[in-house]
C-alpha cells in the first residue's frame, strides 16, 4: 500500500527516531525530505503545503524541543498529522433511514465500482446482517449488468435485473420499488463511469441522487491514481453531495498521493478502503492506522483481525482436544493448517501489514514461490489415501511413487513434506494438554490493542 512513499518515509523515520537533539536545521532537512516525498507521491500541492504547516509548527514548538527522546516525537508528530490530513478515526456507512438505506455508488470507469458495490454487499450482510439488494444503473458500458449480476452472487447478495434499452431512472425507481415491497435492508446502486469527466455522466447521475435521495453517496476512486484523483473528486465533490470515499486498489504499488489527498479536497471521510480483489478484500479505512502502514509501522493489529478471522476455532478446539486425547497429529490435520493458511488472504497480504523492518527481512524470499510450495503441499497430501494420511508410517518406496505420481511432483517433494510434519508432529507432542488452545485464545486477545501495545510503534 502506498508503496513509493512508504519506502521513503521508512528510511525517514528510521534516522530521525535517533535523533537526539532536535534543531531547526535538522527540522528543515526533515521537512525537505517530506516535501519531496509527497509530492513524488502525486499529493497535491494545496494538501501539501497545509501539512507541512502543521507538521513545522509542531516539530519547532517546545514538545520536541524539550523532550527526552526528540526524535520520537517527532515521527509521533507526522504520523498524527497524517492520519489528520486522511480523516479522524473510523467512519462506517450511515444506514440510519427508513429501509430501505440507499447507497448510490459514484466514479470513473475503471475505478472499481461494480466489483466494490458487490465487496460492500457482503460487507453488509457478514459485518451488520443486512438484507442487501444490488442494482445497476449502467446501460453504456458492455456486459456492465451481467458482471455485477455475477459478483453479487459471489457475495451472495441479491440482484435486480436491468436491461441496457432501458432509462437509468427508470430501473433505479423499479429497483427501490422492490427493494421496499420485499423489506430489503439496504438497496446499492451501481452507476454507470466514464473514461472522462463530462457534463452526460454529471447529470444522470445528479438526477439519480434526486430522485433516490441515497443516505449514502460513496465516490470511488483508483488509489492509483495521483494527482488526476484530486481532478476527478472535485468534479464529483462539485456536481454531487458525497458523503464518503472508497479508496480502491490499495494493494497495487501505487504512490499514495490519492488517500493524501481526496479527503482534503472533497472534505468527505475516506470510509472503505480495497485490499485486494476477492470479494472480502474490503476493510473500513482507519486514518491511524493507515499512517501507520505508510510511515513503515505497518498494522499489527489489522495483521491480527486478518488472522483471527480466519482461523477456524472450532477446528482448533477439535485438534486441541484429539492430541489431548493422546491422539497423535496427522497429515489430515496438517493439511487443515496449510488450508488455513491459504483462507488468511495469502503471504504478500500478510507481509503488507508488517513493520518495515521485519518485513525488509523477508525481501530475499520470493512469495510467489513460497505460495506455490503452500500448493504444492497440498497436491500431494490430496493424492494420498485416507489411510496414508491417518497413518503416516504406511508411507514407504512404493507408495510415495505412487504419491509423486498422482501430485505431478518428483519423490524428493513427497520426502519433504513428510519431514516437515514429522517436525510439526514434535511440535504438535509438546502442545498437548491445552498448549494448543492458549496459543489461539492470546492470538484472539491481541485483536483489540491498540498500536500502542506493540514494542516500537508509537502510542
């Protein structure tokens, strides 16, 4: 996320967390940097100058001057003032009206509305249990209907069909109809884009934000995007009453400068931000912990809820219990933590969320490869029999041919997997007697510290 200026704000932060006296002239060499690396980051230049204001301001007055670890609070200083220029904490959708709650989905084509409107049903049905219907207003743009028909069954979702002879208006009125008459919760309204601003778009869709009187206009945007991002919510910001932002793309390596800037310039929340593109890659956009992430902090605690949330507890009980028992570990269950592994969003997401020092550590490794081992495993333990796999020591010569074989690997594979279990069985023999579970139970109560409860970052 933010790749460009999170590089150069790590390198910052590492040299001026050791200061140990602060001057104006060391102050005005971090601030140069700063200037720079915002605006190579494709920040716009108003956002710029205000938050290098403030972060002056801050940095040259007695709280750093006098404290005893200068340096530190003075990466405290720009990190608050980053999470100030992004929004104030956590902003949720506004769903306080008469259902149905309509959302009326806005932006340019490209930037990931129809794919989002689908992330955000699902949002809605797993995080608040709504009864959630989608709807797209796109005649223009070919096979636009079919592929939000088709992402809202993957977010499973209703959808209301629409056909491209008809008039925006109309399937929006048709739509809010039925989302009444069938108690809908909330109805989410995917509009058509374009590849350019132009007056065509503005109007249909201000005539729809009239006619629908949304709680919630959401402007979409590609935080790929730079300085044309900045264009783009202005003209929306002007043409429309948006109440949020959803920041889309954020796992590419982009420059950073759209999430610095929209908020400034449109004076609405970043509410949502896409992390990937399943359809659970969607999170609430938390300012802090966003400034966190960019100045090389990472997001432990977003590392965690990204864990946690897909680790299966019940299985772990399960297991906990079977070893308990003196039941001993075997590929079946090791196979159920390669699957777990897999379901938490994959290594790269993972790494993303480390601190930069940790995760310069693992820049060697090639994720890409180490994905593809993860898969690798799991082929041959699906080529295996039940039998093998409940009894392990049946695996001779002769069977992992046979293995190898079935999983399209060589032999040397099947010996290697089978080396890294006997070493998660030893490990599995010291868990017994309710290790397994106390592990998992302090993992979950990590989920609600706050940065501050980690060892070098910042309260």
């Amino acid at each position: 996320m933010a790749t460009t200026l999170s590089d150069k704000f790590s390198h910052l932060v590492k040299r001026i967390s050791g200061q140990a006296r602060i001057t104006e002239s060391n102050v005005a060499d971090m601030l140069r940097e700063i200037r720079v690396a915002l605006l190579e980051a494709d920040v716009a230049l108003p956002v710029v100058r205000d938050f290098m204001a403030r972060v002056k301001d801050k940095a040259l007055g007695q709280e750093v001057l006098s404290s005893l670890k200068p340096g530190q609070v003075l990466v405290s200083i720009v990190q608050k003032e980053l999470a100030a220029t992004m929004g104030e904490g956590v902003s949720d959708l506004n769903l306080a009206a008469q259902p149905p709650a309509v959302v009326l989905m806005a932006g340019l084509q490209g930037a990931g509305k129809t794919t989002t409107t689908a992330k955000l049903a699902k949002y809605l049905i797993q995080k608040r249990k709504k009864k959630v219907l989608t709807v797209s207003t796109d005649i223009y743009r070919p096979a636009a209907i079919e592929q939000l028909k088709t992402v809202t069954a993957q977010a499973a979702a209703e959808w209301f069909p629409s056909q491209a002879d008809q008039k925006p208006i109309d399937i929006a009125r048709a739509a809010l109809d039925h989302a009444r008459r069938h108690y809908f919760d909330v109805l989410l309204v995917d509009t058509a884009g374009r590849l350019a601003i132009d007056d065509v778009l503005m109007r249909e869709i201000q005539q729809l934000q009239a006619e629908l009187k949304p709680i919630e206009t959401l402007f979409v945007v590609d935080a790929m995007l730079g300085q044309d991002a900045v264009q783009t919510a202005k003209a929306f910001h002007d043409a429309l009453t948006l109440t949020g932002i959803v920041l889309t793309k954020t796992d590419g390596d982009s420059r950073g400068g759209a999430a610095l800037s929209v908020k400034q310039i449109t004076g609405v929340p970043i509410k949502f931000a896409g992390t990937s593109e399943k359809m659970d890659g969607i999170e609430l956009f938390d300012a802090e912990r966003h400034a966190g992430r960019i100045l090389g902090m990472g997001d432990i605690v977003a590392l965690v809820e990204q864990v946690t949330a897909n680790v299966d507890m019940q299985a772990a009980q399960q297991l906990a219990e079977k070893l308990k028992s003196g039941n001993s570990f075997d590929l079946n269950d090791f196979l159920a933590q390669i699957q777990q592994m897999r379901s938490m969003g994959g290594l790269a997401e993972l790494m993303d969320k480390l601190p930069s020092q940790l995760a310069a550590k693992a820049q060697g490794a090639d994720l890409g490869k180490a994905e593809k081992d993860i898969a690798r495993k799991q082929g041959i333990i699906h080529s295996m029999t039940p039998q093998e796999r409940a009894k392990p020591d049946l695996i001779k010569a002769t069977r992992k041919r046979r293995i190898a074989a079935g999983a399209g690997v060589q032999v040397q594979d099947v010996n290697r997997l089978l080396n890294e279990f006997g070493q998660m069985q030893d490990m599995m023999k010291k868990m017994r007697g309710g290790g397994l579970m106390k592990m998992m139970k302090r993992l979950g109560g990590m989920k609600g510290m706050g940065p501050g409860g980690f060892p070098g970052l910042p309260r």
